[in-house]
C-alpha cells in the first residue's frame, strides 16, 4: 500500500467524506475505499481517452483491405 499526502478545498473533502460514508459505510477504512476506486476511476477514463485517440488516428491514416478477389455477389458466393 501507498501513502500519498494531497491537499484539496475544504468544501470537496467535506462532500466527498459524506458520500464516501453512504456508499462504503462509515467503518474504519471507508474514505481509503473511496478513494482508491475514484483513482482507479480517473485511470480508467484516461486509459480509454488514450485509446480511442490512438485508434482515431489509425481510422484516419485509413485500411488496405489487399486487391478485390470478385466482381460481383454472384461469384463470391460462387453461384
């Protein structure tokens, strides 16, 4: 386990220790639980930015799908 030390406005620490406390009770560990799933929150949002950004830019750069192997339905469907 980590230790990490932040400094946040009263007001947020407040409203977060209150709805910490309804969603993971108010036994002795609760605000650790909390904040670790908002972390792991805020990692998970970034990971899927990153990805979609990265496969934007190959939608972008575009596909080769290789030269056409028939002409029509028919023929791929030998019919």
């Amino acid at each position: 386990m980590g230790t990490i030390t932040v400094n946040v406005k009263d007001g947020v620490e407040k409203e977060f220790r209150r709805v910490a406390s309804i969603a993971h009770g108010s036994e002795k560990g609760y605000l650790g639980k909390a904040i670790t799933e908002a972390m792991q929150r805020w990692i998970d949002e970034k990971r899927q930015k990153e990805i979609a950004e990265r496969e934007l830019k190959l939608l972008e750069k575009g596909f080769s799908f290789g030269r056409k192997l028939y002409e029509t339905r028919d023929e791929l469907h030998e019919r």
